[in-house]
C-alpha cells in the first residue's frame, strides 16, 4: 500500500481517540496553560528579584509578592483542572479505541480468521493499547504543556534580549537534529517488540489450546524450548527498544546541556563586555532555557511515541481491512427454489485446485449430505455457500441470485452453521442459546425441546453456567446447544460441518437425528459418519472424490451402482 493510502487508513482510528472528548481535551490544555504561565511567572520574578538585588529593579518588593501569590494560584488551578480532566480523557480515548477496533473486527467476514493469525489482534487489543496510551495520549498533556512553556519562554526572552534569544535559537538547532534522527529509529524499535510480543501471544495460546495433546505426547519440554524461545525474542527486542531510548535520551540531554551552557557563557560574555545584558537578564535565560530545553527533549521522546502508536495503528488498520465481509444486494430471508451449485471450481492457492467441475442441486425442504475422503473438498463446499470467499469459478445461486452479488449480512439471515468447534461462553446455558438476545420463551423453549436440551435444562438449570469454553458440558451438550442456537434464528437453511466428528457414536446419532427431524429446513450435511439409518432419510447424497462429484443420488441408489460410495461404505463398515 502507498503511504497515502495508508495514512487513510490510520485516520479513523485517531479520531477515536478524541471523538466526544474535545472539552476534556480542553480543559486538559487549559490546565497546561495554567501550569506554563506559573512557570513563565516565577521566571520573570526570578530576574526581578535580582535585578532588585543589584538596584535595577522597577518593581517594589510588595508587587514582586503579588505577583508571586498568582503564580501559586495559578499552579493550584491548572492541578485542580488536571485531576479533574486529565484521567477522564485518557480513560475515554483508549474505552472508545478499544471498541472501535472491536467493532471493526466484527466486521470481518465470517470464515476470516481461516486465514489470519488472531493473535495480532489480541496483542492489539492489549499490549499495543498500552503502548498506545502510555507513548502517545499519556505524554500529550505533558508535551502541550511544555510546548506552550516554550513559545511563552521565547516571548520574554525577546522581550528580555533579540541578540541573546537568537544565539539560543542557534544552539536549538542541534537538539532538533538529535530528535529528528533518533526519533524513527525510536519507533522501529518499538514495532519490533509489537511483533514479538504478538508472536508470543499466539505462542501461549496454540500451549494452552493444545494442552492435551502436549500432556498426551509428553512434549512439555520441547513446547517449553518453543516458549523460551519466543520469550527470548520478546526480550531481545524490549532489550534493544530499551538501548534506543537511553540512546535518544542521552543525546538529548547532552544537546540541551551544549545549548544550556553555550547560551549561558555567550550571556556571561555580553554582560562582561557591557552590552546591555543584566545580571538578571543572564540568570533568567538560565532559567527561560529550561522551558526551551523542554520540548527540545521531550519532543524525541515524544515524537518516538507518536511513530510508535502510528506504526502500530497502521498494522492493526492494515489488518482489519482484510477479509471484510463486502457490500451487496439484500435478499429475502426464505428460499423456495433452492441453491444451485454450477461448474464450481476454487483454489486456496493459484496453480492447486481444491474443487472443478462441482455441479449440485439442493432443493428447498430437502436434507442432503456430502461424502467423502479427507481432502475431498466438502467442507470446501459449505464454507463457499457461507460466502467464505469470492474468488470461485462457477456460479453459486440461492434462488436463481448469484451469491457473489448478495451481502453477507442479509446471507447470514437465511442460513446458519453448525460446526464441529462449537464456541460455548462462559455464561449461562440460556446465554448460549440466545447468543445474549431476547426471545419470546415459546421460541426458546421449541428450540430446546427440537435440538434436545431439555433434560439437560431440566437437569441443570438454563441458569447453568457452562465454564470457559464449554468446559462443564460434554461434546454433544455443546452440540445441541449449537442446533437450539440455529433453530432459535430460524434461518431456513442450516449448514452442519461434521458436527459429530468428535462424538461417540450413540451422541453422534442422537445430534444427527434431531437435525434430520426438522421438518421445513433446507439442510446440508458433511459427515464423516456412514450411519446407513441417518444416510437413508436423506433427500440424496453426494460422494466426493478429488475436489469433484463422483456419485450423487439416494442412499438406495448410490449403493445399487456399487461404484466409490459403495466402496467408501463398505470399508466403512
């Protein structure tokens, strides 16, 4: 992507930050005004003072203690403005980021993370939001501040001496410079140990999801490697993240020391050889040097935050751009023809098809199945009837309406999927069902009693909660929790993807049962259980061979031919 284009992206993502929070913005910077003129106002006193001390002084020691009492006024007012606003920004430009980027990732189209690593977007949502806020929103009051400071300090030191503030303004110049050729380096830096820590995330979770299977294989000391591996990575790249700042963080003081100090001495000269300069003149550009130094060293730092948090908006934007589900025609939440599968040809990587050559006609009301070897392409099939990708050849048509052209949200009120990895939150049983919707309990309670849940309601409670992931239900609990899900849509096509695949054979064909008993639904089963009592009630079957249709017909039929599903069933058996 060009720079432009990328920058778009990055754009709404800012603006969240300080959408609904201009006046607290305000008010934060007001408070930084309060804070710099108290600042500027003991500068001033501070030359007073010592001009009064040698006699040059217009002002009595009575208004210098005025004047004194103000600038304490005004630092209470600018902490009392601080304490008030400044947290309340901060907690509402990182609470409206965080749900803007969770609302964009919903967005995603629904077989999205088949192709994405979900890490980045956890570790976006966690460590980088920390960064984000830590680096860029947390230094900007700060930064107003001193950047007000310096254009104030500026002010009165021209006021002061032009000769002596455009002498500072030449030593500035190399501060500036540090800042500038560090300040990049400081953001790469940063990125890096966004990427490892991403990579770390997706680490723990691929231990802890499989978990099992390392305990089952004895492999707790390589995934250990794995992990320390990945952990020295993490703090290799905080190691040299750390380097880089103590670099800039140096250069920058000693910039400021060289500006401080040369300022100093060429003030100590003028006043020496008589060139107008007081003794409170010199001391005050001291003192007005720090207010110049302040932006001077903390803008490397700073500007170091902001590439930071830019640089990890523009990967999270960059992201979340992908795999949106597209815009398209709505269409009605019924089918009374059917879906037609025609010269369906798809390949996940160009040059290796995965389907050529599908043709399938799967009329409304009716309940199919597909059949097949592992790699056969079935689940292929059913993730492109959800619209999982849009780069197929052939024509996929609900009712005659090519599925390219149909939005995927009016899509997804027709149909729904039951999958072999159900997700159960860690709510009650009634949450899960509903998905956190209201629904009239007739409905809830047909959806219960079609899918089976009832003696497990009447067991448990539909207040029961499930546990993290499920964990207090058994696979085929889960299961119908995912069939009443679908019924309680009522979208009038379901999808099953081997639902039953990691059940055992009796909860394999209780769950296939109450699926085949729904009378008025179009469905279409991928199975890699040969039930001959589950395969007879279908409508008709279609046997899957290398990405293409091999057989199609009934149960009947197909075992007559004695070709590949008679094959693939008696092998089966």
């Amino acid at each position: 992507m060009t720079k432009k284009e990328i920058q778009a992206l990055r754009r709404p993502f800012l603006r969240e930050l300080f959408r609904n929070n201009k006046f607290n913005l305000a008010m934060t910077v007001l408070a930084a005004l309060c804070g710099a003129a108290a600042e500027l106002v003991i500068s001033w006193l501070i030359k007073q003072v010592a001009d009064l001390i040698s006699g040059e002084c217009p002002y009595s020691f009575g208004t210098l203690l005025l004047v004194t009492a103000g600038g304490f006024a005004l630092f209470g007012v600018g902490w009392i403005l601080d304490r008030v606003f400044l947290s309340e920004f901060r907690a509402k430009a990182m609470k409206q980021y965080r749900e803007y980027v969770f609302d964009r990732l919903m967005e995603k189209g629904i077989q999205a993370f088949s192709g994405e690593n979900s890490s980045l977007y956890i570790s976006a949502l966690s460590n980088d939001v920390n960064t984000i806020e830590t680096e860029f929103i947390g230094r900007l009051q700060s930064t107003i501040q001193v950047g007000i400071a310096f254009f104030g300090a500026l002010g009165l030191m021209l006021w002061c001496s032009p000769l002596l503030t455009l002498i500072a303004i030449g030593f500035s110049l190399l501060p500036i410079l540090v800042s500038v050729v560090l300040g990049n380096k400081a953001a790469i830096a940063e990125k890096n140990v966004s990427d490892q820590k991403e990579s770390y995330t997706g680490m723990l979770k691929d231990a802890l999801m499989g978990f099992s299977v390392i305990k089952s294989f004895k492999a707790e000391r390589s995934i250990a490697k794995l992990h320390d591996h990945s952990n020295a990575a993490v703090a290799e790249a905080s190691k040299k993240r750390t380097r880089v700042n103590v670099l800039v963080s140096y250069c920058s003081g000693m910039a400021g020391a060289v500006l401080q100090f040369g300022v100093f001495f060429v003030a100590a000269a003028l006043a020496l050889s008589g060139k107008g300069i007081t003794a409170g003149t010199a001391i005050v550009f001291v003192q007005l040097l720090n207010y110049v130094l302040g932006p001077i060293q903390a803008f490397p730092t700073f500007f170091a935050g902001v590439m930071s948090a830019n640089s990890l908006i523009d990967k999270l934007a960059q992201a979340l751009n992908k795999h949106v589900a597209d815009e398209g025609e709505q269409i009605a939440p019924q089918l009374t023809e059917g879906i037609s599968v025609r010269d369906l040809a798809f390949a996940y990587e160009e040059g290796k098809p995965v389907l050529h050559d599908v043709d399938m006609e799967l009329r409304a009301g009716g309940c199919y199945a597909l059949v097949g070897g592992s790699g056969s392409g079935k689940s292929t099939i059913l993730n492109l009837l959800m619209a999982s990708s849009k780069n197929y050849q052939g024509q996929i048509l609900y009712d005659g309406k090519e599925l390219k052209t149909v939005s995927a949200g009016s899509l997804y009120d027709l149909v729904s999927i039951i999958q072999q990895n159900v997700f159960v939150f860690n709510s009650t049983i009634r949450d899960n069902i509903t998905m956190f919707s209201e629904f009239p309990e007739e409905e809830i309670d047909r959806a219960v009693r079609l899918s089976g849940l009832k003696k497990l309601i009447d067991e448990k409670g539909a207040d029961y909660l499930c546990g993290e992931n499920g964990s207090g239900l058994s696979g085929g609990e889960r299961q119908r929790i995912s069939i009443a899900r679908a019924l309680l849509r009522k979208t009038p096509v379901l999808f099953v993807d081997e639902a039953t695949a990691a059940l055992d054979a009796q909860t394999s064909f209780e769950v296939l049962d109450a699926i085949l008993k729904l009378d008025g639904y179009t469905r279409v089963i991928v199975t890699h259980d040969l039930d001959e009592n589950i395969l007879r009630r279908c409508t008709g079957l279609f046997a899957l061979k290398n990405g293409a249709v091999s057989e199609q017909g009934t149960f009947e039929e197909l075992m007559e031919q004695k070709g590949y599903f008679y094959s693939l069933f008696t092998v089966s058996h």
